[in-house]
C-alpha cells in the first residue's frame, strides 16, 4: 500500500455542513428519513487497515453514526482481538500478513462477519476475497454510505433485532409495545409514533444514558442527519404529555436518561 495516493486509500465519509467530503470528494447527497426499526446495540466494528489516515478517517466516520469503532494495523494485531468485534473492515494489503490469510484464519475460528475493503478490483481478486471468507467486498475508493448500507444488509442476516420489550413498568408508568399504549397512574397518555418510540427506548435502559446521535439512529433510523432540534422538540412534548419535565432527563452534553418525579 506504500506510495499510493491518500484519496485511493480513504472512504468518502459526508460531513455534516460540507459540501464536500475528507478525502476531497464529490458531495454526497441528502438522505430521506426512513421508517424507523427496532432499536439495536451499538455494534464493536474492528478495522483493519494500515495507513493511518485511511484508518482515522474511517474510525472518526463509524463513531459519529453511532458505532464502537476500533483500528489496528497488522493482521497479527488483528487476529489477537478479533474475536470481540461484531463485523470486522478488513484491508487485503497489510505489512505483515496477506489479508486473505487474515480472513480465512477468522473464518477458521469464528463466525463474525468481515467485509474486505481493499484496492484489487480484479474479479479474480474478488473471487479469492470471498472464498477466503468474505462477507463482502469493496474497492477502494468506497462511498461511506454504501460501505455503511452493506454492513447494516450483512448484520441484518446475522443477527435479526431483538424483539421490543412487551410492557414496561417504571412506578406509576406503563408502556405497552404490543398496544402502543402509554398509562401514568393508570389514566392514558395520547403520544405520537416517534414519542412513543423515545420513551420506550428510554424506559427500555433506565439507568443509561442515551446520546442523542444513538437516538437518532435507532428512533429515526437515521444515522446521517445531525440531530438538530428533532429530539428536543419531542423531548419537551413527552415532558408536558407526563405532566413533568423530570421524566425525561437531561444529561448536557451527552444525551437523555429516564427519570422518575
């Protein structure tokens, strides 16, 4: 990988309030909001890669779209830790190792998906990339929101959302997913589909407090906007709904956690 040129080597991850991407990109184009999805962890995502700045790029993209994200630089390094990852990037070209071996020693002990994102894009090169063990494959330079796209398609199959928590009881407040159904003290409380998805996201993890981008994602399903003035505005409407603003806490400078007057 020594001696190519940076943009090569580096995703195209949007910015916010530019127009143009890290590494000098066309400007990505806005994305609709989707329906949102039944909440999910946030997943360990291991990368793989060997020239720094790809690897900074790459790890700074991942966490802003609400996943742990970690960067190791040697396929040794790689096959000691890769065992606690969730979905592991995986570069072909590293210093030590062929990433191919790489990718098949992961394969030979367990089942943690790997996508190779890698500069060979011959489809003889793919070939070998997906009968190493491959999940799936990206040439180098990738579009952030289709390497993004793919891993959500790859972790779609592997692990299916957990099912949402039938009724939840917090003192004198029910909420029921089967009925989508708020009671406090027994009387209940009209909300919208998204308040209803906050609060249960809320209730569901009582003592943790949820930064605003992992609402987002797992209330609006979207991982690309800035969170804006969205969850303040249905923040404020669930506290007057419940008749007390300390049923929704706010942790400034992180995100929310559930409260109790």
């Amino acid at each position: 990988m020594d001696g190519q040129p940076t943009d090569l080597l580096a995703p195209r991850i949007p910015r916010h309030h530019d127009s143009e991407s890290l590494a000098g990109q066309a400007p990505y184009e806005p994305v609709a909001e989707p329906v949102a999805r039944p909440r999910r962890e946030a997943l360990r995502i291991l990368v793989v890669e060997n020239e720094t700045r790809a690897a900074d790029s790459l790890v700074l993209g991942l966490r802003r779209h609400g996943y742990q994200a970690e960067s190791v630089a040697t396929g040794a390094k790689a096959l000691q830790v890769h065992r606690s990852a969730d979905l592991i990037l995986l570069d072909l070209d590293l210093p030590d190792l062929d990433g191919l071996e790489v990718c098949r020693s992961v394969r030979a002990t367990c089942e943690t998906p790997v996508i190779a994102v890698t500069a060979r894009d011959s489809e003889l090169d793919r070939v070998l990339g997906l009968q190493a063990g491959a999940d799936d494959y990206m040439v180098k330079p990738y579009g952030f929101r289709e390497l993004m796209a793919r891993m959500e398609a790859i972790m779609r199959r592997v692990r299916p959302p957990q099912p949402l928590e039938q009724v939840i009881m917090r003192g004198p407040l029910t909420i029921d997913a089967g009925t989508r159904e708020i009671r406090l003290d027994g009387r209940s409380v009209e909300v919208t589909r998204k308040e209803f998805d906050l609060l249960h996201l809320l209730a569901s993890q009582p003592e943790t407090v949820i930064s605003r981008k992992q609402l987002m994602t797992q209330v609006w399903d979207d991982s690309w906007s800035r969170p804006g003035r969205t969850i303040d505005t249905h923040v404020s409407s669930l506290r007057s709904k419940l008749g007390a603003s300390s049923w929704v806490i706010t942790v400034r400078g992180v995100g929310f956690r559930l409260g109790h007057p």
